[in-house]
C-alpha cells in the first residue's frame, strides 16, 4: 500500500516589503504586468518612498525560504491637481 504524501499547506503572512526583495518583487511583476516599470517605482516601492507596499510570504515553504516574497500590493494616493485622471478622488493600485 502507498503511503499519501503530507501536504504542505501554505501559511501566508503580511509584512512590509523591504529592500532585500528588489528582485524577487521585479520579478513577478513582470511575469504578471505586460508594463514594464521604471527602476525608480521599484527603489521607491522597497525603500517606501510615497507608495504604501505589502508583501506576502509563505511560512511554510517546503524549501526553506519562508521569507521570500511569492506576492505583493502597492499603493499610493495622489490629489486630483496632481492626476492625469479628473475625479474627485483618485486611487491607483499597483499589484
């Protein structure tokens, strides 16, 4: 009889994103963005520099890297003199 495998179930937590995950955060918004970014959104994501920025991470990685990056939220609000778009109150989501 074959004995099932333990599945690793994941165990997602939030944190702030900080500058040890540059690549990793360039990396994956590649792979989901067909817009490429300039370097100085990133610098300005991991440094925290006018963007609100969340990294989820994985606790219960089979492979040891629990503190790598496998998602991301950034945020930042701008005032309406300040948009390209005119309403009375803008939000721009960047995940």
């Amino acid at each position: 009889m074959v004995k099932p495998k333990a599945i690793d179930c994941p165990s997602i937590c939030y944190r702030p994103i900080e500058p040890s995950d540059l690549e990793v955060l360039e990396q994956i918004h590649g792979n989901l963005f067909p817009i490429r970014y300039e370097a100085e959104f990133f610098q300005n994501v991991v440094n925290g520099r006018d963007i609100v920025s969340w990294a989820a991470v994985d606790h219960n990685r089979p492979d040891g890297r629990t503190d790598e990056l496998i998602g991301f939220v950034t945020a930042r609000t701008v005032l309406e003199k300040d948009s390209e778009v005119r309403i009375s109150y803008s939000l721009y989501i960047y995940i």
